[in-house]
C-alpha cells in the first residue's frame, strides 16, 4: 500500500482504492464479499486491509483494495477526506521529529 503525502503542495496520492465492505468482490475471481472479516477477501493478493466505519466515525466499513480494476465507490468520499486528514497529520507530525 501506499500513499504519499507531498509537502510542497499538500498533494496525497494513492495506488489503491476505497470499495464499499460486505459488497458483492468480483475483481479477484474469488466468490467473495469485501471486508476485512471475509477471510476470501483477507487472503486475497489485492487487499490491503479494512478501514472499520467505527474508527472513523461514519455507518460503514471500507476496504483498501488494489485490484487495478476497482473504482472508488461512489459513497467513499467521507471515509477519504478522513483518511487524507489522519495520513496529514501524520506526515507533518513526523517533521517534528
């Protein structure tokens, strides 16, 4: 996984993508739903792991999928902006140091 963040623009870029959890996965040829507590959807090459809905304080559970195939769901925009905000402030926090 990765994901930068770009000091000299504020930038963050990505190779992975934010799919909706417990949604039908056709992108790894697996019947499988999406989710880190679907151990298809764990053992598969293209997760990346699970952001919980709980630990970013929205309903639902997103995956970090790199399968090159998938697109950001469309409801994914509260769970990035909260990602992107964390990721931030981490990158600056490790200017203090």
């Amino acid at each position: 996984m990765a994901a930068t963040f770009e000091y000299a623009t504020g930038k963050i870029t990505r190779d992975f993508h934010f799919v909706k959890g417990d949604t039908k996965c056709t992108g790894s040829g697996l019947p499988t739903w999406t989710g880190g507590h679907h151990d298809r959807c764990k053992k598969c090459q293209y997760y990346l792991g699970t952001l919980y809905g709980w630990t970013l304080r929205i309903d639902e559970d997103f995956v970090m999928c790199k399968h090159p195939d998938k697109k950001d769901d469309k409801d994914s925009g509260k769970a990035q902006s909260l990602y992107y905000d964390r990721l931030k402030q981490e990158a600056l926090a490790a200017l203090c140091y």
